[in-house]
C-alpha cells in the first residue's frame, strides 16, 4: 500500500539535541518515547553478538568456516554492481536500488534510511521513503551521526506495518535488539559496513585539509585501492593515497570512543551487507540468510556478480598498524615514515598490499585490536562487556590476549 506524506511536526523526527549517553553514537533510541531501551539495545554496553546472530540467521558465526570469524555468518558473499549505475549513487547503487524495487513492488509500506540535509550535502537527515522515485534523495554518502532509529515510532504511528530499513552497524544492531518488541509485521535489513565516523563537522575540517576547494566536493570515497577519490561539482576527479593524508593535523578525539571501539565493521546482523571493502573497485555483497538472497534476487539482471578475489598478505600490515596505535596514545595511528618515502608506498600498497578479501580481513583485524588498545587505555572496566569472543580470536596472532578481569568468566569466553 501508499501512503502520502504526512507533515505533521509529530512524525518528524526529534531534532533536540541527544539525551546525554556515555559511548554513544545517537542510533535514536534515546530520542525515543521509552529512551531507557538504550540499556538493553545499545551494543556499547553489553552486546550479545552470538545470540542476535543466532536469533537472525539462524546460527552464530562459525570460525571453522572460512571468513566467517572475520565478516559474521553468511551464505554468498560477491562483487557486484548494477550494469546501469544509478546516478548520484556512491557506487553502482545496489542498497538503493534494492529498497526502490520493495517499494515499487509493494512488499514494503516504506524505507527508513537517510538523506542529505536541505542546509548541509554531509549531513545525515533520517527519513521515511514510500515512494520508489522519492528513493534518489537518499543516494550518496553521508557523514556525521543522525538518530535513525527516532522514526520507527513515527513509521507505527503512519500505519506502516512493513519496513525496510538501510542502516550501519550501530543502528542495526540495536534495530534487531528491539525487533521483537516493535510490532511490524517484518522487517528488512539492508546494511552499510562501517569502520569510523565522526560528525559533520568535524568531516568538514578534514575536507578543508585535504582540498583547497572543499565547497566543490561532490563525493568523497576510502578505496580499497588506499586511495581517497574526490569528485568536484566540474566533473574532475581527484585520488589522494592514504598515506598522503594529513592525519596529524586532526584533534586526537576526530573519531570518537564509540567508532575506535566498534566490534561489528562488516554489519553482521543486517539480512545483506552492501559495502566496498571486499570489491577491489566494485561493490562488496554479502548475503547473510535467506532474507538477504532474495533482496539480491530483486535485481534480477540488472546486477552482475563475479567471484570474490583475495590477494597479499595481511599479518605485517596489521601489526604495523598495532604499534601505531601503540604509540598514538589514544589518538589517531601515528605514522613514522619520512616524507620522500611515502610516494614509494603509495604506489607499491595497491600493487602488493592486501587485496580484495585480504584488505577486508586486514581492516576488520585492524579494528580488533584498536577496540582492545582503546579501552584498555580509556574504558578498561567496559572490556569484559563490550568484547565478544570473536575479537580476542582476531587479535591473538598479535600477541593480543584477555587479561582476568577483561573477559566475563563464564562458558567459551573463560577458556580464552
């Protein structure tokens, strides 16, 4: 069914600022009519990764499966991409695209997800699409925190008994800690990875350091090729290397505790996982359960998926980036190499770095063990409740094991 929008100030969502939250990065629970749900649904306080990811998929992770201790349980993962890209898409446009055929198909009442700002092109704004043309405003990358969980109440209060919704990790994982309670009759899950945020503001400081016309950027994308690509309002194009990147002229609290901490890169619990990391230069897909296969099924020929590939090696790369983190003090990786040196390495990462597969795994065990680093330093009572078993089985080849008191003392984890 249609339903036409309603401007009633009461559906909008809560744009006061957010009820204060030790480690939090604002999903919207807290902006909610029962905000004290944050306890049981937020996963900095106590997740419950093995029993969401059984609840939702049927089954936890299996770290004798291959990939899955890394990216979380799955039945096919691919690179993908539409062979009409959507304009304005960050990619291809795959989790638009998927979300746009629900509603033309009239599976789903609407889509909650983001769109940009009317005053600002970076910041996220949540809304609710229920028409397949309106699903355009929401192409394109965002960045900065945004409540998008503060809608679901206005989507029951429109009737909407069947509800997409495009999420990152923090949203997801407290969308399905709540699913139970929230009445739809069903919920799809179309998540994006995500490894650190930061708000808009502090997103406009870095394009002001990296671009001497920030006001011009259209588009802004990490690469699995260790680039930074700008896109300007001309049409140019711009790559910057990662190692090109003037991180050290970023305040040491750019990224936030919540975001050095995040356990869940690859969105484990949303139905499919729509991201780059994976792509080497296409769209990464993972499809976590039925679910998820037929949102991919959607598409039908107008996605063509190959084979993942995997190239590299990761194990130097990673404990590189440990003892950075090391030295950093709780701040951003510090990086000792000489300025004439990083040209070189520039050009030689994309070629013999880790590639495909390999860069994911190498970026989900890069956020292990800088979750491990940071609390240590700054939350050390939190580890025990914030560190599902999986992490620690990442980080144990860097030399990276659970003190007594940083792990609870009961089943699997007590053998760690």
């Amino acid at each position: 069914m249609n339903h036409s929008p309603d401007p009633s100030p009461d559906l909008q969502p809560n744009s006061a600022p957010s009820p204060h939250r030790n480690l939090c990065t604002d999903c919207g629970i807290s902006r909610s009519s029962e905000p004290k749900r944050c306890a049981s649904a937020c996963q900095f306080i106590s997740p419950q990764y093995a029993a969401l990811e059984s609840r939702v998929h049927g089954r936890a992770r299996d770290p004798n499966r291959a990939d899955e201790l890394h990216f979380g349980p799955f039945l096919h993962m691919h690179r993908a991409s539409l062979k009409k890209p959507s304009p304005g898409a960050q990619w291809s446009g795959i989790t638009t695209r998927i979300a746009e055929v629900l509603l033309a198909s009239k599976v789903i009442d609407a889509v909650l997800t983001m769109e940009a700002d009317p005053n600002d092109r970076w910041r996220p704004s949540p809304v609710l699409i229920d028409q397949p043309e309106d699903m355009a405003k929401a192409r394109g990358m965002r960045m900065g925190y945004a409540p998008l969980l503060s809608l679901l109440e206005p989507a029951q209060q429109k009737g909407y008994k069947r509800l997409a919704v495009i999420g990152i990790p923090c949203q997801v994982y407290a969308l399905r800690a709540l699913e139970k309670t929230l009445g739809f009759e069903k919920i799809y899950v179309i998540g994006t990875p995500c490894s650190d945020n930061t708000s808009t503001e502090n997103f406009h400081q870095f394009l002001n350091l990296i671009t001497p016309n920030p006001k011009a950027v259209t588009y802004l994308e990490f690469k699995a090729n260790y680039h930074v690509e700008l896109r300007y309002q001309n049409g140019s194009r711009q790559e910057i290397p990662f190692l090109q990147l003037p991180l050290a002229d970023l305040p040491k609290d750019f990224f936030p505790l919540t975001c050095r901490t995040c356990v869940d890169y690859t969105n484990v619990l949303a139905d499919i996982t729509v991201g780059y990391m994976g792509g080497e230069g296409e769209q990464w897909v993972i499809t976590r359960n039925q679910t998820g296969e037929q949102l991919l099924s959607l598409l039908g020929d107008e996605v063509e998926l190959k084979k993942t590939g995997s190239a590299g090696k990761r194990h130097s790369a990673v404990l590189g980036f440990k003892k950075n983190v090391e030295l950093a003090a709780g701040g951003l990786p510090l990086r000792k190499m000489p300025q004439w040196l990083r040209p070189i390495v520039s050009w030689i990462m994309p070629r013999l770095g880790p590639r495909g597969l390999e860069f994911a795994r190498t970026r989900v065990e890069m956020k292990a063990i800088e979750s491990i680093i940071h609390l240590r330093r700054e939350q050390p009572a939190r580890m025990k409740h914030m560190l599902p078993e999986h992490i620690w089985a990442l980080a144990k080849a860097y030399d990276l094991k659970p003190q007594a008191d940083e792990v609870q003392v009961s089943g699997a984890r007590a053998a760690l």
